[in-house]
C-alpha cells in the first residue's frame, strides 16, 4: 500500500516527538504519541493505545541503552519495576480488547492530567 508523502512526513514526525520525549522524560514518548495517533494521524483510540505500545518498545529499548552506556541506570533498584511492569503488561493486554475505548481516554485523561499537576506542584 502506498502511504502518501504528508501522511509519511506525519509518521515520521510523531515518531521523532515521541523519540525525543521518550529520551528526555524516560517513556514520556508514549504520554505524546497516543494523542498524536488519535488526532494527528486519525487512528482509532484502540488502536492507538496499541500502536503506541508497538511503537515504544523500541524506543524505551534505545533510549534504556544510551542511559545504560552512560551508568545512568541502577539495574539492582530497577528489577522490582521490571517484574511488576512485565506482569501488568501482559495483565492488560490479554484484557485490553474488554475495556471500552472511551474509559481508556478518559483513563488515559486523568492519568495525564496527574503527571502534570504533581509536575508542577513538586
């Protein structure tokens, strides 16, 4: 299928904003990239949500490499996250399909709206 060139410039760019949120903020990329999917790009918000997951694990793998090469990752504190993480993943994905799209955005919403509200009051 060929994508059209404003639509592969929109790819790529929503790719570089989530790269580089990804890298500055530590998996931030993902809290931009889904807006982007939905809005920008015009996915559905499933798929969306899902795109986004695909799209962020190479980049956290990227991104985890580059702090890792500079001794920015302590790997003894960082398993307990990693375990629980791995099975809250797989927990959501095998019942992603039986959540409603809008309790995910709202979800989603709220979730944003908490990062951004502790950011600013801390």
């Amino acid at each position: 299928m060929e994508v059209e060139k404003s639509l592969k410039l929109k790819l790529l760019t929503t790719g570089a904003a989530a790269g580089v949120l990804n890298g500055f903020f530590g998996g931030g990329g993902g809290m931009a990239l889904v807006p982007l999917l939905r809005g920008w790009i015009g996915l559905e918000d499933a798929r969306a949500f899902a795109t986004s997951v695909a799209v962020m694990l190479p980049l956290c793998a990227v991104s985890a490499a580059a702090y890792f090469l500079r001794g920015g990752i302590d790997l003894g504190a960082a398993w307990p996250f990693l375990l629980g993480g791995l099975a809250g993943g797989i927990l959501s994905g095998l019942s992603f399909k039986r959540v409603p799209p809008k309790l995910l955005v709202r979800a989603f919403a709220l979730l944003l709206l908490f990062g951004g509200l502790r950011s600013v009051l801390a």
